[in-house]
C-alpha cells in the first residue's frame, strides 16, 4: 500500500459520516455518473487514486442517489485474454454516427441472454462472457439506430475480420473475482443520498448509511444463479471504459452476512 494513503478505522468513519450527514455538499464532478460518490470521498478526505484497494482503512466507499434506479458499480475489471475488449468492440460494435465512433456495450447478466444475445456463465473454475447467434432477437428494433434491426447488425458482425468466433469467449478466473471480493470489498460503507440543483450545481445530502461487513461465497453464488450480478461492457474508439461488475442496491446487501445501519 502507497504511504501516503492514510488508514481510518470504523470509529472515526462513523463519526465523519455523522459530521457530513444532513449537510448539502456541491458536487466535485459535475455531470459524472460519479460524482456523489467522488464527492463523498472528498468529503471524508479521501485522494481520488487507482489503487485497488479500499478506501478508508479496511472500508470500501459507495454511494447512491435515493431516486435512482441506477445499478451500483461494485468494481471495475477487465476479463481475459489481456486486452481482448478492444478486439471485441472491431468485431461486434456499431457506428454511433453522432459521434463519428465505434460503440459496444452490454448489460449482461448470469444465466440470461441480452437481446442482442449474450450472456455471462460459470463452471467450477470460469466466468464467461458468451454469444450465441441463435440467442440474437433479429427483428428487434436495434436501439442504437446504427441499424434498422439487431439482425442487421447480426448480419454485418458475421462479415468482418476479425470474426467474434475468435475472440469470444471472454473469461475471468472465478477464484480471482471472489478472492478480489473478499481482499478488497470485504467491507463496505454504502451511502444514500438526495440531490438537488442549487446555482446551475448538483448537490448531495447523505441521509442513510450502512455499513456491510463479512462477503459471503454463498450469497455470491445464489445472487449469480438468480441472476443478480451483472457484467457491465462499456468501450468505445479510443475509449475503454473497462468492465463494471455491478447490483441493484438491494441485492448488495444481500452480499454481506453483516449490515450495520449508522445513519
């Protein structure tokens, strides 16, 4: 761990949070899908950094806007080979004419196709991320409107070079995800918060906290099986804004065997 990031215990972590709470706070990232959580870790003292670790002493930070049906990222992670979701978005993404780049994303859940048909999966040893042609819905609308239907785009992805019969399957080690689980989201202080525009700005007010201690393997695997954890794919020309694996709000806790209401 980098000396200069500070350690906090829970102590001093529930009394920030006390401190912050009730208080409209003008967010540090205007616009950012971001910003009420980086403006929280502003707020408690907290370097922005790319390490992977967490961020106050043992303590994860995460937060939410309380009207937002949003999913909550849990973690960024980019699966195997190295460097394959480039490759993905030659072989499988669509032209955003707007924006005059490639675009593939994809909300993708365990054990169910996307429209577009993919789908993540798992053995005793792998996750995949999958696709199967067949799974495609082709007389759907495609709503990226780079094509008239997904089959039309089914039909253009079958042409090109190179095919996604040579990329795909992706995969993570199953291991890997759980032991990054477990070293660094073994405890998290997950806050809720309302938001209101003042002068032209986004502000936060932090109302509820919890925190969530003890990752269980069990509730893991169930949430996997029925479908609650998500593989988030997200890039584009230039731009990999990397693999977010993500939950709605109240199958996060359902991770935890402890929740701990402090606000």
């Amino acid at each position: 761990m980098s000396k200069d990031i500070k350690t906090f215990s829970k102590e001093e972590l529930v009394k920030d949070m006390k401190k912050i709470s009730g208080k409209w706070h003008k967010g540090v990232l205007p616009g950012e899908d971001g910003n009420a959580g980086r403006t929280l870790e502003e707020l408690l003292g907290i370097k922005e950094n790319n390490f992977q670790i967490p961020d106050y002493g043992e303590f994860q930070i995460k937060s939410q806007k309380m009207t937002t049906k949003s999913l909550v990222t849990i973690f960024h992670k980019e699966p195997d080979p190295p460097a394959s979701v480039p490759k993905v978005l030659d072989s499988m993404g669509w032209f955003v004419e707007r924006k005059n780049k490639f675009r593939f994303s994809s909300t993708t859940y365990s054990n169910k196709y996307t429209a577009r048909g993919f789908t993540i999966d798992w053995d005793d040893n792998k996750i995949y991320f999958k696709f199967d042609s067949s799974k495609v819905k082709k007389t759907r609308k495609d709503q990226s409107k780079s094509y008239k239907t997904l089959g039309d785009w089914l039909n253009d992805i079958e042409t090109r070079t190179p095919h996604h019969s040579s990329i795909l399957p992706l995969h993570y080690s199953k291991q890997e995800i759980i032991d990054h689980f477990v070293l660094n989201y073994n405890k998290i202080l997950f806050a809720v918060c309302k938001s209101k525009i003042i002068n032209d700005i986004e502000n936060f007010n932090y109302q509820e906290a919890y925190i969530l201690q003890d990752f269980s393997l069990d509730n893991f695997k169930r949430n996997f099986d029925e479908n609650k954890i998500i593989f988030d794919f997200n890039v584009s020309t230039g731009h990999n804004h990397g693999v977010g694996v993500r939950i709605k709000k109240n199958n996060l806790y359902t991770l935890y065997s402890t929740k701990e209401k402090i606000l």
